[in-house]
C-alpha cells in the first residue's frame, strides 16, 4: 500500500529581521525542520525555504501523513523468575505482561548464551505527521543560531523579533497549536502598506502566487534576489553606465525588501573630486546604493536604489 502525502507550509510573521542573519535564518530554519523530519522518520520530497524581512517560511513536498508502523522487542524477566516450581507465572512475569498490553500466554521466550528470558515482540503504530509537526517547528526555532533573543508584550516567548502570526498548512488542514506565544491559522500577510489585509491560503502550493499577486511579496529568495539584480543592471544601463553591485550588497538589499522596485538618483557632481573608493563605500556600506560607472571605469554622479514599494511619485 503506498503512503499518503501532502505538501507542508510554516510561516513564521515577525517584525522586521535584521538583513545581514536573514539567509543564514531561513537557511537554518529549513535545516532544523528537515533535521526534525529525518529523526521522526518521516519520509518527503524537497525542503524549500523563503523569506523576507517580516517572514520565514519553510515548505515540505509530499510529507508522508504517518510514520512508518515498526517492530518493538522487549525483554522481560528471566524465565527462572517468571515462573515458579509448578511452571505458574510469577508476580514479575504477570507484571511485564501487563506493561506490554498482553496476556502472559502471548509472550515468548527468547534464548540467549547467557540465559533465556521473557520477551515481547510486537508492532508500534507510527504517529500521525500532523501530531508531530508543532514540536518539529518548535525545535528548529529553538535551534536558530539567534545571539539575543527578545521578549515582548506580557508573554514569555523570545525570539529575534516579535511575532506577529503563525501559518501552519499539512495540504489543506490547518494545524491548530501555539508557536512562539502565537495561535496558528492558515493566514499570512502580505505587503506592509501595498496589501495589508490577510490573505487566506488554500494550500501550500499556492503560497508564493499567492503572496506574488494578492500580497504584493516576492517570497522566494532566489526569485527576488534575481529580481533586483536584474532591475539594478537594466537602471544603470538607461543612465548610460553599468552597475556596481557585490554579491554581499545584493544578499543584503534582498533581505531589506519585500517588493523591489528599483529607482536611480543623483548626486551633486563636485563629489566626483573625492577618491572612488570613498564614494563607494558611502554608498554601499551606509546607503545601501549601488553605484554605477561609466563604459570606461569612471564613477558617475548616479546611483541606483531599491525601494520596497511602488510609489505614486517615484
């Protein structure tokens, strides 16, 4: 008989998280609950993670719906205890037999080199996966690689930021439990100020359309962070130069942004006097600006910005 599965969503809505540990969060969140999955024994696809400055989110692909039933032995009294003169079963045998569920009759004797003993052999009924999924998540939390946690409100929860709202989907059930202080709902949120309503999702298949149409968010790191990449070259180029863009500055935009929009601005030429490295420092490091240069090396007196929402009056 072939196991049931079904996709698996955890959405965990915050505050904003700081942009320099956002990936090596969603990396370890995805890491702790394929960790917690793989100790379960619960058997699946891929391992998916998203995030942006208010989420984590992790997806599981066809996630078995119950562990696997498995074999248990369990040894009991000698028989040189279990039983007396007459071959009746001891006050110990009756006990052990009692502790397994069953009659003493339904036990077996297991021979060993060093004696032979009472044991109990039997099948273990695997656990339902929706049972075990809020401790998984639970534990992957916990094992965040987080250096302060926080408080807030009246509660005892910590974590990096506030939470705001927990998502947790198994197909097309919503698994009710407290994560982080928080009930769980099959609600998440989309875009702080373009789409501040919540959204209702149906399943963990729908979440990144979803949250990409109704939620005005680009969940999927590698699709955002693609996104800006792109909308930076193609600014720079209608300036008539090309963009200055390191890897370390892309990642960090990208956890900065939900939906990026990319704008160009100008400074005043006479800073051009100062060396480029200056500038681009300035740039980088304290504005998050990409600079741009010129087809022979040249700064230019431009820059490139991503914001995260599509203004009326850019």
């Amino acid at each position: 008989m072939t196991a049931a599965h079904r996709d698996f969503l955890v959405e965990i809505g915050t505050e904003e998280l700081p942009p320099k540990s956002l990936l090596a969060l969603a990396a370890a969140f995805a890491d702790g609950i394929a960790k917690g999955l793989a100790d379960a024994g619960l058997e699946h696809r891929t391992v998916e993670r998203f995030a942006t400055p208010r989420r984590l989110a992790v997806r599981v692909r066809r996630l078995v719906e119950r562990q696997q039933d498995r074999a248990i032995e369990r040894r009991g009294p000698p028989l040189k205890a279990a039983f007396d003169a007459q071959g009746a079963p001891t006050q110990a045998a009756v006990a052990f037999a009692k502790s397994c569920g069953v009659e003493v009759n339904d036990l077996e004797q297991l021979e060993t080199p060093k004696g032979a003993w009472l044991v109990h052999r039997g099948t273990e009924a695997g656990a339902y996966t929706a049972s075990l999924l809020p401790a998984i998540v639970q534990a992957a939390l916990d094992a965040l690689p987080i250096a302060r946690r926080m408080r807030w409100g009246a509660g005892e929860a910590q974590f990096v930021r506030p939470v705001h709202w927990v998502l947790m989907v198994f197909g097309k059930e919503t698994l009710p439990c407290e994560i982080l202080g928080v009930a769980s709902s099959n609600l998440t949120h989309g875009h702080r100020f373009m789409a501040p309503k919540a959204l209702r999702l149906s399943t963990p298949a729908s979440y990144v359309a979803l949250l990409r149409k109704r939620g005005r968010v680009l969940a999927d790191i590698h699709e955002r962070r693609e996104t800006i990449r792109q909308g930076v070259t193609a600014a720079a180029e209608r300036l008539g130069g090309h963009a200055v863009i390191s890897d370390g500055l892309l990642d960090e935009v990208t956890a900065l942004v939900e939906w990026p929009v990319p704008l160009a601005g100008r400074f005043d030429a006479r800073f051009l006097e100062l060396p480029s490295e200056v500038l681009i420092a300035t740039m980088q490091d304290h504005q998050r600006y990409v600079p741009v240069r010129d087809a022979d090396g040249r700064l230019m007196p431009w820059f490139v910005t991503v914001s995260n929402i599509e203004s009326l009056d850019p």
